[in-house]
C-alpha cells in the first residue's frame, strides 16, 4: 500500500506499507521538493505576465532537477485565464447578437468571480485574447478557462523541445466545430449557447500525437469523446451520476440517499449535480471496455469541490475477465493506494497504473467537477513513488511533467499493445486532425518575442 499524507499542512509523508519512502513538501510558491533515501529533487515554479498591463496570458515555467545531477526538464506554456470550478466554467457571456438580457446575470456572476481571485472584475481582456485567437467571440467560459497555448517540454538548456503540448480546437470541414450543432431560424446553428469543442494535443518527437477530442456539451468541457494515438481511436467516457433532461429544467430521480428528489428542480443546480462522475469508462473503437476508473462519492457531496472520493481501478484482459489495478482514496487529507493482484511485482502494478493516468490526460490537467483534478494529485504521487523507487532521468521528466508529456503517447502505446485491432476505426470514424484557431499564431508569437 503507498499514502501520502499531510504533515501539518507542511508536507506529504509517502509511505509503502508503513514504511517512509520519502517526503513531499510545497515551497509555498507551487514548487515541490521531493526528498528521499536515494533521491533529492526539486521542482520550482514561476509564472510571468506577457504583458505588464495585463494579469493574463502568462508565461509559466516548472523546472526540476535532482541533486547532484546536471539533467533537469523545463515544462512550459502560456496560461490564456484562470480555470474557473465547475459552476464557473459553465457561466455564459452577453455576447452580440443575443437577446437583451441574454446571459446578463452569469456574466455578471463571471465578473465577481475575477474579483474574488484578486482580478479585475472585467471580462474584456479575455474576451478580446479569445477574440484574437478564434475569431469568434467567447460565449461559454470554459472556452478559455485554463487553457493552454505553446506548451513546450525538454531538457534544461536544450534548444529541440522533446514533446509539445497544446489545447486546440476540433474542427469540421476546416472550421471550428461547434458541439452538436442544428439549423435554428434563418439557418443559423442553434444550439445552448453555440461552444466550442476542444482538442488537447500531446505530440512527444519522434512519436504519434495523443489528442483528446472534448466536446462541449451544456457549456463544459467534459471527458474525452475521443482519444487518438495516431491512427488508433478510444474513448474515455464519462457516467454521469444524474442525467439531463430539458434545457432550462432538470427532471429526475435519484436512487441513492445523496439526492433524494423527484421532480423539476432548479436549472443551475441540476446541473451541477448532473456533473458528478461515477466512473470513467475506456473504451476500444467498438465500445468495448478495457479499464475503468469507478468513483465511490459520500452520500452528501459538497456543493462545490470534489470532497472524498474513493477509486476503483480495472482493467480487462482479452478473454473479457476483470482484474483489479488498484484502489484509491482521496478524502482531502491524504491519499492511500492499495495495489491489487499478486502474480506482478510491485513495480509492474504501478506501471500499469502509470500507464492508465496517461491515458486519460484530460482528466488529470485541471479539474474541480469537470476534469478530475483529485487524479492529478494521485498521478503526482504515482510519479514521486516511481522516482523514490528508481531515480533516473525518464521518472525525473515524469516528475516534472504534470502530464508525462514527453512519455505519454509510449506509456499508451503500451497499454494498447497486443490489442491493437481492437483500437483501429476506419478511416472515416476518426475525429479530424484539431486546428489552432486563425489568431493563434500571434499569440505564440507574443511568446517568442518574450523569450
């Protein structure tokens, strides 16, 4: 069993079965220091503003090294905003063309929400960056919520970045794709509020792109419709505790103790609830199932937040039999992961758990209800353990990388390996290859000049 638990606040202790690996402490400035019998390691973290008049875009750096080593890995990228929790990244924006009224209230909403993370209360700044880079207004804030440009991953002073990493958009027929779009009246495309869909990409040199293709349904960004490792296709698909039902009103029944409701109830808290996963199903190209992440909630969730979750992780082998990976419990103090089966080493079964976090990585980026960011804690501390376990460069750039951006597509080549039919779609059930918007070449630009 591995944990990683608090020390008054100050630091995570990591154990395996009760004994100490190693420790885990913040600087206080979004670094860690990762300390060991055999391994030092130090992540530092900086953040710069592209333009003085501006909180945003920034420039972030993350770098890592371990003591006594000249190797380090530099993870950069520009932060376009804030990501906003799960009520906020589904506020919509008054935007031309709409009704007077229109979204009036979650604007406003948005604007308070800036406030209190020490922005201005103004959302023309981000309006104009996304503006700028689409050429579309931004209506839904998870647009733009978190999003990342320009991400590039490599070696300390190294000129070739080793992996590139970046949050696009899907596109349809060379255009940005707008999520489940319908001739409304005058034949224009009607509808919610016309999102976007997103694509992240993840390209390691020398290997095939891991892209994940989001779609953008009710104003969120969700799990990913598709996943693509070159011309291999799966699914990482989200069940949803609730279901939606209406557009402006939820009806339901919950069979748990944790909503008992029957009824219509309010849209923005419906949705809200809607939004709670119980599980993370990967699926093959033809909807079979190879692994799953199930989420064990409390009876009584909190109103924002994740709160404690215990996972399930599975997978399946070939002749369809159920094998346990591991389960995990996160309750906002600690995280304990016990390791299942018996017939593969300790390092094999945590291999496999690596590999499975790298195949999902629009669940591990950011979260708060939407992307699952409790298991980008967990992947935090699978990466330390391996580390702890066996100190070289590839864990090192693991380490550093909150996304294993140089080993990611490789670690999921490995989990597809020996399946390979059952991942292959034909040509024309793979998602277009994503688009950067037509503004977005000026934005990496700013960043160049930066440097």
């Amino acid at each position: 069993m591995l944990s990683w638990a608090h020390e008054g606040a100050q630091a995570f202790e990591i154990l395996r079965d009760g004994q100490m690996l190693g420790e885990l402490r913040p600087d206080g400035t979004g670094g860690f220091r990762l300390n060991g019998a055999s391994v030092e390691a130090a992540l530092t973290f900086e953040e710069q503003r592209q333009d003085s008049a501006q909180a945003y875009p920034r420039r972030i750096r993350i770098e890592g090294r371990m003591t006594g080593s000249a190797v380090g890995f530099r993870n950069e990228y520009t932060l376009l905003a804030p990501a906003g929790p799960l009520p906020v990244e589904g506020y919509g924006l008054s935007v031309s063309g709409d009704a007077d009224g229109t979204n009036e209230s979650e604007h406003d909403s948005l604007r308070q929400w800036l406030a209190a993370q020490g922005l201005p209360a103004d959302t023309r700044p981000f309006q104009e960056l996304h503006e700028q880079e689409t050429g579309r207004e931004l209506r839904v804030w998870y647009e733009i919520s978190g999003r990342r440009i320009d991400g590039r991953f490599g070696r300390l002073g190294g000129e070739t970045p080793m992996a590139l990493v970046e949050s696009l958009f899907r596109s349809e027929g060379g255009d940005l794709k707008i999520h489940h779009k319908r001739p409304g009246e005058n034949g224009r495309f009607n509808y919610h509020r016309q999102s976007l869909e997103l694509a992240d990409a993840i390209t390691a040199i020398g290997e095939d792109a891991l892209v994940a293709h989001e779609c953008g349904c009710y104003g969120y960004a969700i799990a990913g419709d598709f996943m693509t490792l070159g011309s291999s296709l799966y699914h990482v698909e989200a069940d949803w505790l609730d279901d939606r039902v209406g557009a402006e009103f939820f009806i339901g029944f919950e069979r748990r103790a944790a909503f008992p409701w029957l009824g219509i109830g309010d849209r923005l808290r419906m949705r809200n609830l809607a939004r709670r996963v119980q599980a993370f199903i990967l699926k093959d190209a033809s909807g079979e199932r190879f692994a799953e992440v199930a989420l064990e909630l409390p009876d009584d969730p909190p109103a924002s937040g994740l709160g404690p979750i215990t996972y399930r992780v599975d997978h399946w082998s070939d002749d369809g039999e159920r094998r346990a990976i591991a389960r995990i419990e996160h309750d906002g103090r600690g995280i304990q992961i016990l390791l299942s089966g018996t017939s593969e080493s300790f390092d094999e079964r945590l291999e496999q758990l690596d590999r499975l976090f790298a195949a999902m990585p629009v669940q591990v980026m950011r979260g708060d209800g939407v992307r699952d960011s409790h298991l980008l804690e967990i992947e935090r501390l699978v990466d330390a353990v391996r580390l702890l376990e066996k100190p070289d460069e590839e864990r090192l750039a693991d380490f550093v990388s909150d996304i294993d951006a140089a080993s990611a597509a490789r670690k999921v080549g490995a989990l597809l390996q020996g399946k390979a039919q059952r991942f292959v779609a034909n040509i024309e059930a793979l998602p277009p290859a994503p688009i950067l918007g037509p503004g977005t070449a000026a934005l990496h630009a700013r960043t160049e000049d930066q440097e």
